[in-house]
C-alpha cells in the first residue's frame, strides 16, 4: 500500500491526469481524498481512470448511475469536492444546485461530489456522449464556482466592515456568528481574497474548457 501526499487547484482534470499517470506506473487506486491518494501496486494489470463531477445528483441518481457503470465491469470511488456549502450537522445546503440535489446529507452525498470510473483496460472511455452532454456538465460545475465567488465577494465586504468598525443590522448577524472574528478584519480578507482567487481560476478554468468545444 502507498500513500501518496496530492492537492488538486483543478479537481476534475487534474486529477484524472494524476491517476492515469500512477497507472502507466503500475498503481491501482485505492481510495482518493482531497490531498491524500491511496494506491497499491499491480505491474500485471493495465487500467483507465475517468473523473467526472456528479454534486449535481441526488444520492439516489447516484446508486443507479453508479450500478449502472459497476454492470458494465467498471470499478467506482468518490472523492470530495469541499466547495460551496453551508453546514448544519450532518446536513448541507447547495443553493447552486436544482431541486432534490440542493440539500446533501451524510451519508449520501456529502463528499461523493467526485466519481472516479476505473476501466479494465488502458483504453480510454468517453465520459460524455458528445459536446452537448459535455458542454452541460462544465456548466453545471461552473455554478459551484460563482457561489464561491459570491461568498468570497460577502467576506471580503464582511472584512472591510470590520476594518472601518461600520456596524449595520443587515450584516451584524454575519460577524457576530463567527465570535473569534470579531473586530478583526484580518481573517475575512485573507480568506475572502483566497476564496476570491481561486473562485476566479476555476470560472476561468471552466471557461476556456468550454470554449475548446465550442
């Protein structure tokens, strides 16, 4: 068994490539977290891993897509997808998702928003059908990424709030939600200026994938 220590800025692509050059080393995987990947050695065998994101589906959806693969003698894994969220419990709200699929539960898909399609064989399987199917799926992970711009736009606004010592009824819910933060501008600029630099990557990321099919 090897671990390996691996963060993906771009979680689809990125990690699909990262796999299937493990594999052309003789390395089935095991299990993929968000940094770290768990492999074990097969020098006899040869393989394919395809990524797709599938935050879009209820658990449900899910099952049967995943039976439907497994039918056709593909191995399944899930990795994680940690973007766009907000938490109660066991329970996540993703306002950027469409009916049954804007509520995740754990289990269920609290992150399963990774699939990983292993194939018997070095040959590569379509994911997709054609542009059109792929074309959906690029914006349906595109609205994750403007959520994140948006939350990364609010604590940015958040922090200059603090700087200035400006308190108003409409957003003091927000800072005094998040005790240790308060009166401090530091923390909700950082990360609001992270979340708003990766925010932008990925819609920019996103954006050129389209345009190639275009």
């Amino acid at each position: 068994m090897a671990t390996k220590f691996k963060f993906f800025l771009n979680p689809i692509e990125g990690r699909e490539k990262y796999l299937n050059d493990m594999a052309a080393q003789g390395y089935q995987l095991v299990k993929s977290g968000s940094i770290l990947q768990r492999f074990q050695k097969k020098v006899d065998s040869k393989r394919h891993y395809t990524v797709q994101y599938i935050g879009h589906m209820t658990d449900r959806e899910r099952h049967s897509y995943c039976n439907f693969l497994q039918g056709m003698g593909y191995q399944t894994y899930f990795a994680p997808l940690n973007i766009g969220k907000a938490s109660f419990g066991n329970i996540r709200l993703r306002p950027y998702n469409q009916g049954r699929a804007m509520i995740a539960t754990n289990p269920g898909m609290i992150n399963q928003e990774i699939l990983i399609i292993e194939t018997p064989s070095s040959k590569e399987i379509p994911a997709f059908s054609d542009k059109a199917d792929k074309k959906a799926d690029l914006k349906r992970r595109l609205r994750p990424a403007i959520y994140l711009l948006l939350v990364s736009l609010l604590m940015l606004l958040i922090g200059i709030f603090q700087h200035f010592d400006i308190s108003q009824p409409g957003w003091s819910w927000a800072i005094w939600s998040y005790r240790p933060f308060e009166h401090t501008a530091w923390p909700w600029l950082g990360l609001g200026s992270m979340f708003f630099v990766y925010a932008i990557w990925c819609i920019a990321k996103i954006r050129s994938l389209m345009n190639h099919l275009d």
